[in-house]
C-alpha cells in the first residue's frame, strides 16, 4: 500500500513538471511572436498579459460551469479577493517583467538574464522563512551568478533594459512561488482557485498601469488590431496563459518553490535550445559557455539541497521511538516538509 501511494505520488510530480514544461515552452515561443515578430508585433506587453488574464477568469468561469474535471464552478468571496492581494501584485509584476524582458533580450540571453532567481530563493528563505543555507548550496548560488556576470559581459546584442527587466522578473519569480505555497490553504489548495483568485484581481490591477504606460495609443495605432491572424495569437496566449496558471500552482503543490524554481530555470534552458534553432539569434562560444554555467551551477545547487534533506529526514527517524517529536522551528523545515503543510 505505501509503495502504491508512494508511486501515485511519483506519477503526479513527473506529470505536473512534464505539464509544466511543455505548456510553458509553447507560450513562450507563442509570446515571443507577438512581442518580436514584425507581422504580429504589438508593443503593448502589458495589454497583452492583460488579455490572458481576462482568458483565464472567462475560461475558469465556463470550465466551472460545465463540471469539467473537478473544476469548482466560479465562486468569489471578498475575504479571500482579499486575502490574496498580495500574492496577485507579486505575481502581476512577475509576468510584466517577464515579458518586458523577452522583448528586449535576444532569445540566447533570456536564459542567462533571468538566471538569478535560486539566488533570491535563498535570500528568501533566510529573510522570510529563517532558514540558513549551507556553504556548499551558496557556492552553487555563486556559480550561477559568475554564469550570470560572463553572459552580460559577453552578450553579442547586451541590453541594460532587458537585464534589468530579467533580473526583477527573477526576483518576482522566487517571491511567487514562496506566497503561492502560503495562499493555498486559504483556497482548500485547490490549483484552480488560486489561479481564479489570482488572475480576477490581476485583470483590475493591470488596468492602470496600461493606462499610465500610454499602451492604449499603441494598441489603436497598430494595423494587427484589424487582422485575424492577431487575434487568434492573441486568444491562443490567452488559452496557454490559462494552462500555465494551472501548471505553476500545481507544479508548487506537488513540489516546492524550490523545485518550482529550479524547474523552470532547466525548462528556460531546453526553451533556450529549441529557440536558437529556431530563431538563429547571434552566440559566441562565451555567451554558450556563460548558460552552461548557469545550468551547472543550477544543477548543483539541486544536489546539495536533496542531500541535506535527506540527511535531516535520516536523523529525524532516527531518533528515539520514546522520545516526545517536539514542532520544527521555521529554520529547521525543509522544503518538502513544507510542501506537505
């Protein structure tokens, strides 16, 4: 029985990540023709995310309706409209940047630029959570950023911009991922919710600031708002935008923000990949060699977290049977045991 749930739970995490993956890596060639291809550009990233936030409330709502895999029918409580604020604002700002910054970096150096996000997962977990990150898990943290600090100074098309936008998204990135772990319990954990909760108040607090970014005299000045073919991109990053709510939260639940985080940092890499053969932006063997370092450094970090955790949870069972278990202190909770609370 424990090896048949504890396959059951194997099979959920691999299908989660491979979701996960496969869904992010097809919005993200599909975002990528709409803020860099000529014939389908609109320079509105901010409307655009827009968009696919109103997708994802209108699809959440229909889904809902039709009983469709569990999902629960649209239900809005203030309190937790509330509640969730919070979460919403972090997670608005992490798709703005992100955006913002895949339309001013080349497709090579969107990995690289957006690298630093386990490095900010650690600061986290030391500010909000108390947890203190060993030597050998830091020197991977700096193995990433030496990555990081090489792709800038060898990058064939550098821009202040986009790193700037790519390091903020970074921070956002490792922000969303600890608050999502902490909002699920006010949803029941259901993925579906949160998404709904979510992108409702996204849709509202994205409104100003396409306003105040002057994106409404972009939108009706571009020719594409008149053809088909737009739209349809536009409806299709709405439906992706939908699945990738989905996807992140319940890669979260089935994980952790770590492993979240280091997730999304090897999908970046496989995007990275599939993008050069695709879109052939220039690379030198430098900007090549500084993603290598990035993903290195990524792995490593992965490895030394596993070991001290399993090495906690060994000496946690080997403890005395009569020896009262006494609460874990925020500084000794690993990442898994925080998954499961």
């Amino acid at each position: 029985m424990a090896r048949t749930a504890n396959q059951h739970a194997m099979s959920a995490i691999a299908t989660a990540v491979a979701g996960y993956w496969m869904i992010s890596i097809g919005m993200g060639f599909i975002n990528i023709t709409l803020l860099s291809v000529e014939e389908n550009l609109l320079d509105a990233p901010l409307f655009l995310t827009w968009y696919q936030c109103v997708c994802t409330v209108i699809a959440c709502y229909f889904l809902g309706e039709l009983n469709t895999a569990n999902i629960p029918k649209f239900e809005v409580k203030r309190d937790i409209v509330r509640q969730i604020v919070p979460l919403s604002c972090i997670f608005t700002a992490m798709i703005v940047f992100n955006n913002l910054c895949l339309k001013y970096v080349e497709v090579s150096f969107y990995q690289v630029a957006r690298s630093l996000t386990i490095v900010f997962n650690v600061i986290f977990d030391f500010i909000i959570l108390g947890q203190r990150t060993s030597l050998s898990a830091i020197a991977c943290c700096g193995l990433v950023v030496s990555g990081f600090l090489l792709g800038n100074n060898q990058e064939l098309r550098w821009s202040l911009q986009g790193v700037t936008f790519g390091v903020t998204s970074s921070f956002f990135v490792a922000m969303n991922a600890i608050y999502m772990k902490k909002k699920f319990p006010l949803v029941n954990n259901d993925p579906w919710r949160l998404t709904l909760y979510n992108n409702l108040n996204a849709v509202v607090l994205f409104l100003p600031l396409i306003i105040l970014s002057g994106e409404p005299a972009q939108i009706f000045a571009s020719p594409n708002i008149h053809r088909l073919q737009f739209w349809v991109l536009m409806t299709t990053s709405g439906v992706f935008g939908v699945l990738i709510s989905f996807a992140a939260a319940a890669q979260v639940k089935y994980t952790s923000p770590l492993t979240h985080n280091v997730s999304a940092t090897a999908k970046a890499a496989a995007q990275t990949v599939i993008a050069l053969a695709v879109y052939r932006n220039p690379i030198n063997f430098w900007g090549g060699l500084s993603v290598a370092i990035v993903l290195l450094g990524s792995l490593f970090y992965t490895l030394v977290r596993r070991m001290e955790m399993k090495k906690k949870m060994a000496e946690n069972e080997a403890k005395p049977a009569n020896t009262e278990p006494q609460p874990l202190l925020p500084e000794t909770q690993d990442e898994d045991e925080k998954a499961n609370q």
